[in-house]
C-alpha cells in the first residue's frame, strides 16, 4: 500500500540518520571502532596548526644564490664617503655665511638737542574754589552735628567770599527755612535764584518759584518775570 511504504520509507530515512550521527555509540555497542582512522588525523593535527598559527612564517630552502628581484628590491645604502659629503656642507655653511657681504648701512644723521622750551607750568587749581568746597563740607557737618549756629556763621562766610555762588546762597536759605526764619530764607532764595538765571540754569529757578510762592509771593512773581523774558 502507498501509505506503508511511505512509513517505511520515514522509518528508513530515521534510522540512518541516528546511524550517522550516533555512529561511535552504535559502533561501540556492535564491538567496532574507528581506531584505525585517529592516527591520520593525529598526524596531520600538527602541520595544519603550523599552517593556521599566527605568526609564524614558513621558512623557504636557502639556496645559493638570490633571484635577481630580490637584488633589484633591496634600498641602496650609501657609503661612508657618501655620507660625509653632506657633513662637510653644513660645517661649511656657517663660514660662509659668515663671509657674506654685509648690507651696507644707511648712516644715521647725529641728532641735534632740540632747543629747549620753556616749560609752561600748568595753571594752579583755583584757590577760591577749593576754599568754597571746603567751607561748604565744614558748614553741612555743622549742621549735620545740630550745631546751627556755627553752620549760620560759615555759610555767612561763605556768602562773603562767593557772594555769586548759586549753592551757597541757596544753602543759607535752606538753614533760614528750617529754622523757620521766612524772610531771611526768601531773601537768600531770591539771590540764588537771579544767580542762577545769570548761570542759565532756569530748571533750579523753577524749583525756587515754587518754593517763594509760599513764603515770599513777590520774591517768586519776580522771578517767574524774569524766566518768562
């Protein structure tokens, strides 16, 4: 029947694998082993590890003579006197060098001491204004201090050596408003002010119209006449 053969066939193709694979095992249960072949693959285990060892090269058979291409490969070495040549160019190079002509030098005209000027000294730091500075940080640490009497008496000062100064008067007139001295503070304010028009300085003229207007009305009419010609 076709189906038996078909198992057959399996069971044939079955068994001839595990023959093949599980040979030794198979051979061993029958008494019968492949001794006869391991000395041969024994013996050629050794050249194929020479063949496959990195490394390592063959040696080739010396024989007498070398081939021509072997003499046509190898670099030419230059000889002793060859060499020298190049040593006694360079131990010659700096004589040479040496004995170079030189590039002539342009001379250099003898400079002559310029004339001697006079020198202009610098114009001295004004005296009156360091003296106003200073007078001012004496009179402020007065005041500062709670000594109103003595900042009074050097701004008064003050007023007499700068009597144009815009900042001192108008300081002054800061002591006498917070003292509530009025009309002596709109006194001074009106001073500083005309100063400070004369200066051009009309945004502080403002500021000071402002302040007249409380305490001296005419002082600041005046003044806003004057910022208005």
């Amino acid at each position: 029947m076709p189906f038996l053969r078909l198992v057959i066939i399996y069971i044939v193709v079955i068994m001839a694998a595990v023959l093949f694979f599980q040979r030794d095992a198979v051979m061993g249960m029958l008494g019968l082993s492949f001794a006869d072949d391991e000395p041969e693959a024994v013996a050629m285990a050794p050249a194929a590890s020479e063949e496959s060892t990195p490394g390592t090269t063959a040696k080739a058979p010396v024989t007498g003579t070398e081939p021509e291409t072997t003499q046509q490969m190898q670099t030419p070495v230059a000889t002793a006197g060859e060499t020298s040549v190049p040593t006694q160019a360079v131990a010659e190079q700096p004589a040479q060098t040496a004995n170079a002509p030189q590039p002539l030098q342009t001379p250099v005209a003898e400079q002559q001491p310029a004339a001697e000027t006079p020198a202009t000294a610098a114009p001295p730091p004004s005296a009156s204004g360091d003296t106003i500075a200073a007078g001012l940080e004496a009179a402020r640490r007065a005041y500062w201090a709670g000594d109103q009497a003595g900042a009074e008496t050097a701004y008064l000062e003050l007023v007499e050596k700068a009597p144009e100064n815009a900042d001192v008067l108008g300081e002054l007139g800061n002591l006498y408003y917070a003292q509530r001295r009025y009309s002596a503070a709109a006194e001074y304010y009106h001073r500083a002010g005309l100063q400070l028009l004369k200066d051009g300085d009309k945004g502080r003229v403002n500021a000071l119209v402002g302040v007249l207007q409380s305490i001296a009305p005419q002082k600041a009419a005046d003044l806003r006449a004057r910022l208005n010609q």
